[in-house]
C-alpha cells in the first residue's frame, strides 16, 4: 500500500485538530467526551504508524530490487567486455539505472530489460567457442615450440590436451559441421564452423561421429580422442581460427583462470 506526502499531512493534521478539541473538552471537564476523543486520537496514531511502517517496507524492497538489478547490470557489462575481445557485443541498456521514486513499474521493465540481455548473452556465448571440448590435462601450448618428432623449433597452431583411450570430445558451441574425415597430420579431423567467423579444429581423433553439413550443438559429442596422424600419444589437438586467423584457445578455454567475466 502506497502513502503519499499528502495524506501523511493530512493524517497529522487530523491528530493536531483532535488534540486542540481534546483542550478544549477538557476546560469544560466533559470526560465522556474527553475519553471518546483520546480513543480515536490512539486509533489515528496506531494506523499513521502502520502506514510509516508500510511506506518503510515499501522503500526497503525498492531499494533491495536497484542493488540487486545494477549487479546483474554490472555482470552483464563484464561478460560483455570479455565477448568485446572477440569482437563481439551485446548493446546494453543506455544511460545505466534510473528509476523514478515511487514508481514500482520502472523497476519492472528495467529488469525485464536486464533478463532479455541476459538472454542474448547465453545466446551469444553459445555460438562462440568457449569452454573446453576435453577434460584433460593441457600437455602443449599455443605457440612456438620444439617438434616432438625432430626436436626443431616451430609453431604449434593449437593446444594439445592429454585424453583417455576413446575419451568424448566435445564440441565448444553450435556450429555446422564443415569437414569430417581424414587430414594428413591431424589424422581424423573435424571442423566446426560457427557464427561471427570462428572456426574449430578437433585433431588426431580415434572416431568421428558427425558428418560434414550435419548442424551440432555445444557440448554434442562430435568424436573420440585418439593419436592418429603425426601424433605421439591419446591427445586431442584443439584449434580455434576466426576469419582464418589462428587464436590462442587458452583464451577461451578457462574464462574463470584466463579471461574472466
């Protein structure tokens, strides 16, 4: 129940005008009335005292609602600063948190506004390439490196990450399959193509389980890790390119270790 400022002054002064007649009847020593009057002067006080304890509560919740809203904001603003790197963003609410007094619905929208962001923002990261396609330890990083056949420097255009016989891979997000076969060094190979030009390349598998046009979400299983082609042991190798540009998964591996939200 909302109480404005007026009927605030108005109750005040209803006390006040009751309070002179009670003077006033008391000079003339009508005690019926002079109790009658105390009476209903309690009564307007108990329910102004409601009402503050109302208006109280009210305000409370409001406030609780605005904190609570601008930290969804804040966390929406750095998941979005990390998809920002990718070359990714998600347009936020302008001009941040304003809500009118006393007007509930304004925190309403707002969070409705928040929640169809959010909304985005899952949407969104579920067609980038984070997360990681197998639970293994990382044995090899992105970058230059010694050959493990020749001991030569050279580069190393993903990640390698050490994997049980036939262990699931996975893939990092939705995407249509745009290679399923065998390639050379990377042995059997799948490639995943996803929207905003990302690419991913799963290496040296044992099986293949997709075929090439078939769409995937993330997380479907696409093969089993293996060693074959110019492999040393069960690993997978795991690429990710964007625009055929080669990118450090590590970045998109761990967001909580590497890239935080």
């Amino acid at each position: 129940m909302k109480l404005g400022l007026k009927n605030i002054y108005l109750i005040i002064l209803t006390v006040i005008s009751i309070t002179s007649l009670i003077i006033a009847v008391k000079s003339s020593s009508n005690k019926k009335e002079l109790e009658k009057l105390k009476s209903e002067v309690k009564l307007l006080r108990e329910e102004l005292i409601k009402k503050e304890e109302e208006l109280k509560k009210a305000v409370e919740e409001k406030e609780k609602l605005a904190r609570k809203l601008q930290s969804i904001e804040e966390k929406i603003k750095k998941a979005n600063k990390t998809l920002k790197r990718k070359g990714i963003k998600i347009k936020l609410p302008q001009g941040g948190l304003f809500i009118p007094a006393d007007r509930k619905e304004n925190l309403e929208f707002y969070a409705s506004t928040l929640e169809t962001s959010m909304e985005k923002l899952l949407k969104i990261m579920a067609e980038v390439p984070v997360g990681v396609p197998l639970y293994g330890r990382l044995t090899s990083r992105f970058g230059y490196r010694k050959d493990p056949f020749n001991g030569k420097l050279a580069f190393h255009a993903g990640i390698d990450l050490k994997a049980q016989p036939r262990q699931p891979v996975f893939a990092t997000a939705n995407g249509i399959v745009k290679f399923a076969g065998w390639s050379g060094g990377y042995g059997k190979l799948v490639i995943i193509k996803h929207k905003y030009g990302y690419e991913t390349y799963y290496g040296h598998l044992f099986k293949i389980r997709v075929k090439k046009g078939q769409r995937v979400k993330a997380g479907t299983v696409i093969g089993y890790a293996g060693s074959t082609g110019r492999s040393t042991g069960i690993h997978l190798h795991y690429e990710i390119r964007r625009y055929g540009r080669l990118l450090n998964p590590l970045k998109f591996l761990y967001l909580n270790r590497y890239n935080a939200f």
